[in-house]
C-alpha cells in the first residue's frame, strides 16, 4: 500500500499545475473619464482582428465614432492602447478576475487621470469601409488644405491610395491636433462633386473639382458647423 501511495505521489508530481483560466478581454467597454472641464463617456471596442489584437473609440458627446486605436496590447490581464491627439493620449489598465471590469490611467500631455471601463457586451462587428461611388480614381494622391476656426489654423491632409482592385481608400490627418490616418469611409464622385465621410470624428466634406483635377473647392461640415476648405493636390516630389 506505501509503494502504491508512493508511485501515485510521483505521478501528481508530474502533472502540470493547474493554472487559472485567462479571461477575454473582447467586448465593448464602456467608462467615463473625469476631466476639468466635466464628465466624458467612453465606449471602446476591443476584439481579434486575424492574429493580433485591435479596437476602436466611441466619444458620443463628440461625435466620434469607431476611430481606431493604436498599439493595442494583450498581455494576460493587462490591457494597453493609445489614442491618435495631441499629447499622445494612452490607457493602461488591468482586468479583473471576473472579466467584468477594466481599470487602469488615462495618460495625456503629462497628467494622468484614473479610467474604469465596465464589460457591457459582445464587441461588435466592424462595418467595412463604404464602396466608392464615381470616378474616383482622379483623386489618387495627396490633398492639402487648412481650416479657419475662430482664427486659429488647423492644416489637414488627405491620402487617397489606390487598391490591387481599383478601388479607392483614404485617411485624413489633422496635423496641428496630432490625430493621424483617420479612416475616410464613403468617397463618392457625381459630375465635379466630390463628397468624403469621415464617420470617426463625425465630419464630411464637399467640394468641386476644377478642370485640372488638382484643386477642390468645397466647405468641411462637424459638428453642426460649416468652414470653407480649399484643397490642392500635392505634386510627388521629383526623384534624382
């Protein structure tokens, strides 16, 4: 009976240790971030993209809307992304055994704020970006403008890159707020009007195309305000 307890002993010893299961991270997560100038609610998506991890950026009271996230991390029970802004927004936070909270900073421009999300649901599906519409094509390249907001200039870019199949995809640069490759969704074309949707921060702009094709001349709408935008196409720098 010894030597059976004995051998039996051993073979527990081999066995692997039981480890906790990890949980999943994925999900909406929702949370409210506490800022001198009030209250403002979070929503972000977090789930598997392929074999690496990715999520996006709900700001309702702002109008943004599936922004994606940059260097989105899973590592165990802590979870890290950062923000497109100024200040190089980031969030590092640690979930909780039971998978139903998130906690961690807001880190901005040096100061560094507590953030919680709570798990409200599965993530959600996201919506793949608008076909285009028209002969868009003659937008290939980069276009150039600047807004006037209550005298301050804020410069965008816009990168319109031709795909294997012909098609059209784009991302705007805010350059003097920070935020880079915001996605354009819709990039419609009828006659001379051009039309671009940039659901992530809730704005979209219409212009008229001149005869040359290198120039749009057009107003960029947010937020229930309209703001005159000239676009020029940028010329490729000549090699050699």
């Amino acid at each position: 009976m010894k030597r059976f307890l004995a051998v039996l002993a051993c073979l527990l010893w081999l066995l692997p240790a039981a480890r906790p299961a990890t949980v999943d991270p994925a999900g909406l997560w929702t949370g409210s971030l506490q800022t001198p100038n009030g209250e403002t609610a979070l929503v972000v998506n977090l789930h598997r993209d392929g074999d690496k991890w990715a999520a996006e950026l709900d700001v309702p009271a702002q109008g943004v809307s599936e922004l994606p996230l940059n260097n989105v991390k899973v590592d165990g029970a802590a979870v890290s992304f950062s923000m497109p802004g100024p200040g190089d927004p980031s969030f590092q936070g640690k979930l909780a055994a039971d998978g139903k909270s998130l906690a961690g900073n807001f880190d901005a421009g040096g100061a560094s704020l507590p953030l919680e999300f709570k798990w409200k649901s599965e993530a959600r599906a996201v919506a793949k970006a608008a076909s285009n519409t028209g002969d868009v094509q003659v937008l290939e390249g980069v276009w150039e403008g600047a807004l006037d907001v209550q005298g301050n200039q804020l410069r965008l870019r816009f990168h319109f890159n031709k795909n294997a199949d012909g098609s059209l995809t784009g991302t705007l640069d805010s350059i003097d707020q920070g935020a880079n490759g915001l996605p354009i969704g819709a990039i419609s074309r009828t006659g001379d009007t051009i039309k671009l949707d940039v659901k992530t921060v809730g704005g979209s702009y219409e212009g008229t195309l001149n005869k040359d094709h290198n120039s749009l001349t057009g107003n960029w709408s947010q937020g229930g305000q309209s703001f005159p935008l000239t676009l020029t196409l940028k010329q490729p720098e000549k090699k050699g």
